[in-house]
C-alpha cells in the first residue's frame, strides 16, 4: 500500500475471506472456492492497518462501503451489513470524528 500511495484516489471497503485450509489441500486453481467477498468487519482485512497507512500517505478521501457481494449480508439484509460496515470502519480509524480544540 506505501508503494502506490501516491496512485489512489478512491478507496473501496471491501474485505474478504480466505479459506487456508482449501488452499493447503487444493491451491488457488483447484475446484473449490478459497476467498470469499465481505463487508468490512467480517473478513480477515486489518482495516485499523490500512487506515493507519492511508493516513500517513496523506489520503483525504471517503472509503465507499461495498456490501452486494457479501454471502450472508446481502439481499434483505444488506443495508444491516452495511451499517455494521460503517460502524466497525469508524472503530478502525479511532472512533467518532473529533475536532482539535482551537
């Protein structure tokens, strides 16, 4: 992520799953599905790591959740995914927004 800092200019929240066990017995090529797309909070993403690197390669931007693609926040329940996303990502930056004293 430091080597291309100065390349982003948009982020996207998504995060991931990975299924080592499947990678062990099979590989990345083999038949079975290995990683799988989720909201920010429920995969194995440091999201507290990248913000810290964002921040220190002076990103400024917003970070756009990505919920569709989650398996089990999705469809009805992708709107409760998407907030659980929002909260945990705040937790990862330090909480709530609070502005220096004057």
């Amino acid at each position: 992520l430091r080597k291309y800092m100065d390349r982003i200019f948009h982020v996207h929240g998504k995060d991931a799953t990975i299924k080592w066990d499947v990678i062990k017995e099979y590989g990345i090529t083999g038949p079975h599905q290995f990683a799988f797309h989720r909201t920010p909070g429920f995969g194995d993403s440091n999201w507290t790591d990248i913000i810290s690197e964002l921040r220190r390669g002076g990103f400024k931007g917003c970070i756009d959740i990505e919920g569709w693609h989650d398996p089990v926040y999705r469809d009805d329940l992708e709107m409760t995914g998407q907030v659980h996303g929002m909260k945990y990502l705040k937790q990862c930056r330090g909480g709530d927004f609070v502005p220096n004293p004057k």
